[in-house]
C-alpha cells in the first residue's frame, strides 16, 4: 500500500489556528454504519450517542515545555525538540542546526549558554542527550510549548490552558492528545451521571507525531517509540466491561494504539508500563476499540491510516471529502469525528 493513497488536497484556511472559544463548543462528525452514513453533530451532542455501561478511555498525559532553543560550542543557533524522557538527566529529541551535531559534541540550552548539554548517540533522526542538570528543571527555565508546526502563532497564555486536557496528569508528553480538548469538566460528569465508565491511561505522545512519512510504500514507515502505563484498576474495569459486552470508545488514537499495544494473546488487556511503535494500517484487526473520537488528520499521516484502517479505507475517504465541503476545522484545534468500528 502507497503512502499517496492517503493524500488529499486540504484548503489551508480549514487548519484551526485558534480553539473555540468552549471547549465543547466543536462540531462533530459522526460516521456509522456500514455505508458511509455521515451525520454533522454538536461535540456537546456527544452525551447522547453514549449508554450506562459504555467505558470512555482518556490518555491522561501531560505536555511538556519541550522545546528549547540554544547553541553549540562552536556558536552556531540549535532548536531542540524533546522526543522522549528516559531519564531524570536524558532524553531523546530532534536537533534543527545548519549541521547536525556528532556523538561526544556539546550543547547550550538558553541565550546565557548556563545549561549544558552532552551528545551521547544518535539513532537516524533522534539524538541521545545527557543534560548536566535535572532535565524538568531545564524545561522548566527554558522550555517552550510545542505547538504543533501548522499552528503559525507564538503561543500565548491561552495556548498554555487550552493546548492541555482538562483531566491532563502525567507530565511528558511532547503533543496534546487533542481529541481529549474538546472534554471539560461539566461533561465528563454528565457522562459519569449517566453510567458511562470513564477509564484514565497514559501514553507520552512523542514528536514523531509531526514527522512526514518519507517513504513510498507505507510497509517501509517505521515509528517512533512511545511509553505508556495502564494501572491495574484500568485494566480490570476495561477487562471486566468488555467480558459483558460494553462498548469501549478510545478517545483519541493516542489511548487506541495504548489499548491495542497492551492486549494478549487471549484478548485481555494486561497492566503495567511499556513502549509501542505500532504502526495501525488498513488490514489490521482491533481487538479491544469499538469506537474512536478523533480529530481530522494531516494527508499522507500515519494518524490517517490508523483511522483508514479503524473506519473503511472508502468510508474515510467519503467522510474528509465531506468534511472540507462542509468547512470542518482541521488538525489539533480543530473539530471533531466518531468513528464507528468498520469490520467489512
């Protein structure tokens, strides 16, 4: 399968440069059914398409200051971008220089040059870091919020509020689960009210999110490690909801591939910390997501093969053509879309 079978033309006046002004104030389109039925909905209508008994899966992590600006001993300017923490003094990230730097060379964080910065390895794009100091520490004086690069504007204050999740609680992620924005409080509690079951997980979403897929042929496509942990109380209740026939709904693809990377050979979902690199294509058979709210994805992303693959490969197709038609908002700010698990 060709990576430009999941292109499309998007016009660029449809990419969200700013949320609405409500959380929950985003329409939603809702695709069900096994033709491509498409409804155009209010997220806050979201209550209404749920049953008591129904579990609602939230990836609760939260975003980083993860970029940082500094220089090489040589002088020359840096952008770093903090892909992964693997430890209190290490990461891996993604370097913009004029030249890349070599394993054993030093970098600067901050315009004072006060925070150094060890080169250890690199892996492809990816560079092994050792920070003299406590990594939180450095991201916390000198780290910026990793907007997403087609969002042009500088964050503001606003960003700092709305490019995280209300329930956001497990610092370390790169990028906003952004399905997870269009929630607020209000509503997670009404969905509680009605029985809805509402199960918190944690994958660290890291930059490779925002990288382009630079192949031809999608099998060729490898991707980045993510860490996720899943409780046991997590597990239990997804385990013992799916054993009586609930409905399990990933809210975001995010808590879909941390569902999907953690289920066994005798389909139970298994508790404890890991990492994925799942790569969901068409093809691939869901064991544990019955429903997916989502966001609408980059052409050529991987984030759209993984819907491709959830929803109908045509059914997706059908849904983004309706979608621009009807001027849906796109990408992190942008509105929303359930998907109904397509098995054809």
């Amino acid at each position: 399968m060709r990576v430009a079978d999941f292109d499309f033309h998007l016009p660029e006046a449809l990419i969200a440069q700013q949320p609405t002004a409500q959380r929950t104030a985003s329409r939603m389109l809702h695709l069900h059914g096994s033709r491509t039925a498409l409804t155009d909905r209010q997220f806050a209508e979201l209550p209404g398409l749920m049953r008591a008994g129904d579990v609602l899966v939230l990836n609760d992590t939260r975003v980083i200051a993860a970029r940082l600006h500094g220089q090489k001993a040589s002088g020359g300017r840096i952008e770093m971008m903090i892909e992964r923490v693997t430890g209190t003094h290490e990461a891996w990230a993604l370097i913009r220089a004029s030249h890349a730097p070599l394993a054993g060379s030093r970098l600067f964080v901050g315009d004072s040059a006060d925070a150094g910065v060890s080169v250890l390895q690199r892996d492809a794009d990816l560079f092994h870091l050792r920070f003299d100091a406590p990594l939180d520490k450095v991201l916390n004086a000198h780290g910026r919020l990793p907007l997403p690069p087609y969002i042009t504007h500088t964050p503001t204050a606003g960003d700092l509020e709305r490019y995280q999740t209300v329930y956001a609680a497990h610092p370390g992620a790169v990028a906003a689960p952004t399905a997870g924005l269009h929630f607020d409080q209000a509503l997670l509690a009404q969905l509680e009210r009605m029985g809805v079951h509402i199960v918190y997980i944690t994958l660290h979403v890291g930059a490779g999110t925002f990288q382009p897929v630079r192949v031809t042929q999608i099998a060729e496509h490898r991707m980045h490690s993510e860490r996720y942990v899943i409780s046991a109380e997590a597990a239990q209740r997804l385990n013992q909801a799916r054993a009586a026939g609930a409905r399990v709904m990933a809210v975001g693809t995010t808590a879909l591939r941390t569902l999907e990377s953690a289920v066994d050979g005798n389909g139970q979902l298994v508790a404890g910390a890991g990492e994925t690199a799942l790569f969901i294509t068409p093809g691939y058979r869901f064991q544990v997501v019955d429903r997916l709210l989502t966001n609408f994805h980059l052409p050529r992303s991987t984030l759209l093969m993984l819907v491709s693959a959830f929803g109908g490969m045509q059914s997706i197709r059908t849904a983004y053509a309706h979608a621009i038609n009807a001027q849906y908002r796109f990408f992190s700010y942008g509105d929303a879309m359930l998907i109904e698990r397509n098995d054809a």
